[in-house]
C-alpha cells in the first residue's frame, strides 16, 4: 500500500514538472463515487504526502464512469482515475491519454472476500 501511495505521490509530482516552490492545484476526478479503490489518493491526503509536496488536490466525482477521461484528454480536470479497459479505449479511439500510475496493483476482489489465492471453498488453487 505504501508503495502504491508514494507512486502516486511520485506521479503527480513527474506531471506537475518539477520541485514546486508554490502549492499547486490539481484537480482528480475518480471514475466513480470514492470506494475501496481510491483509498491510496485519500490516505496520500490524510497523510500529507501531497501536502508535504506543496500540492493541493482537490478531489472530484463524476457525473458519469466515462467523464473523466474525457475531460482530462480536453483540459477539464488535471488528472482522472480510469478502468484499464476504458483507458486502452480511448487511447484507441485518438483521445489523448497518459497513464501515470495504478492506484491498485492487484484485484481487489480477492481481499475483500477474505479469499485470496482461493476459487472455492476446497482450498487454494494450484
């Protein structure tokens, strides 16, 4: 989790450019309402990383799951938080995306059910 935090940290701080003197100001719009997969963006917050790092961001929902990188791609919002499928889409289709870090490196369904390494109540999967 640390490491996924200090990505993010670190991606923010490539796209920004450089050492910021100033604060500044990023707007992230998730792909959806805040859930267990924006979890590294608001403990970052908590935490100060962003403050630590004269950054401010200020953290949007969309009205729509396909929003966000559209108005990343146009200027809209700084940053957007997207599906793998939805982002190889779009870059696809022309729209003008860069991915710059995951703020989830593996599923996170296996966690949640308490099951991980497991397709059945049986045992692990081999």
């Amino acid at each position: 989790m640390k490491k996924t935090i200090m990505a993010l940290v670190l991606g923010l701080l490539f796209w920004a450019g450089a050492a910021l003197a100033a604060e500044e100001k990023l707007s992230l719009m998730l792909d959806w309402f805040p859930n267990v997969d924006h979890l590294p963006i608001y403990v970052a917050r908590e935490k100060g990383f962003f403050a630590e790092n004269h950054i401010r961001v200020d953290i949007i929902s969309p009205s729509e799951t396909s929003d966000a990188l559209k108005l990343a791609a146009s200027g809209h919002t700084d940053l957007a938080v997207s599906y793998q499928p939805q982002t190889l889409m779009a870059a696809d289709q022309g729209l003008a995306v860069k991915v710059i870090a995951p703020l989830v490196a593996t599923p996170d369904h296996p966690a949640l059910s308490g099951r991980q390494g497991h397709s059945n109540p049986q045992g692990p999967v081999r």
